[in-house]
C-alpha cells in the first residue's frame, strides 16, 4: 500500500521552500545592485578622467589664473546627464614649496636655513605660481544615495620668457572615446590597404 503525504509535511515542505526562494532573491537583488554600482563608478572614472583632460587642457591653453575657480556641469553631451561634475581649481600655497628644502633640527637653528632660507622663499612662492590643485568631483544618484568620485592632480605650468604654445584639444567623450574610434579607423584603413595590394 502506498502512503502519501500529509497535509503536515506538505505545508513544511512549502515553507522551506518558500524561505528559500526568498534568501536567493535577496542574493539576487545585492549581486544586481553590486553590478549596478560597479558599472555607474567605472563610468564615473572614465568621465572624470576625460573632465580632467579638459579642464588641463584649457587652463593650459588659457594659462593660469591668479584667484581660485570653480566650474560645474553636466555630462549631456555623454550621454550620461544623471552624471554631474564640479571642478575646483585652487592655486598652491607658498609655504608648502618653502619647507621643503630647508630640513627641520628642532629647536637648534640651522646654518643652512639661516644661508638658504630667502632663495628658498623666492623659490616656493615662483612654484607657486606655476602650480594648481585640481580637484574634480563626479556625483551621481545611486537610489536613495548621493555618490562622487573625486580625483586630485596637479598642473605643473613652468613659464619662461615666452609662454608655451597651447597643446592639441583633447578627444572628447569619456575617456577619449573618439582617439579610441581613430585608431580603429586607421586599423580599418590599414587592413584594407593592405588587402588590396
């Protein structure tokens, strides 16, 4: 004689189950969420990066100016107008070019500051004038979150008697997409002349 189940067993079977459907959808939506998150700071990187380019590239051509700025927009032209950035260009402070060179011996006076120290005054506050702190913020939303990627360089600018010739504008879209779609024209080109001869 065969023997079925009982309405018992049944309903616990269902439960179990039910609990485990629920745990591996809860897996689900994190890995979907992680996937989601990861994709939208690569892509903030990559904007980033190109916003740096191009804001170096202007302050190079423009040269530099004496008060700080600040710039902020959109990546419509991107493709990504949930994107937003903000870049805060600050000129250097001198005394973090003065110290550099004169070393610290604690509470004795040292020689070689005592001989060097006004050079290296006049040295700091001519690097400081040639350098500025770019800073660039990306933000975007994430949900109910407010994300950013910052990234920090540097702009070294030395000037001399004539100033320096502006350098070629950089490729735009993120990451230098159109350099990316040139050098894939070129291989294109290349492999067909090559075919045809």
């Amino acid at each position: 004689m065969r023997r079925g189940f009982t309405l018992l067993e049944a309903l616990v079977a269902i439960g179990i189950l039910a609990g485990l459907f629920t745990a591996i959808y809860g897996v689900q939506a994190s890995a979907v969420r992680s996937v989601r998150y990861a994709r939208d700071l690569q892509l903030a990187a990559l904007l980033a990066r190109d916003k740096v380019l191009e804001v170096e590239w202007k302050l190079k051509k423009d040269g530099f100016s004496v008060a700080d700025m600040t710039m902020e927009g959109d990546f419509d032209d991107a493709d990504a107008p949930e994107f937003k950035w903000r870049a805060e260009i600050r000129r250097v402070k001198a005394e973090a070019f003065e110290n550099i060179a004169v070393p610290d011996l604690g509470n004795e006076a040292s020689p070689l500051a005592a001989a060097f120290g006004p050079a290296f005054s006049m040295i700091g506050r001519r690097l400081a004038d040639q350098v500025r702190e770019l800073r660039v913020v990306v933000s975007w939303k994430d949900g109910a979150y407010d994300e950013s990627f910052d990234v920090v360089t540097h702009i070294v600018q030395l000037t001399s008697v004539g100033s320096p010739a502006a350098s070629p504008a950089p490729n735009s879209g993120p990451g230098g997409t159109a350099l990316l779609q040139q050098m894939q024209s070129d291989a294109t080109k290349s492999s067909t002349t090559g075919a045809s001869k």
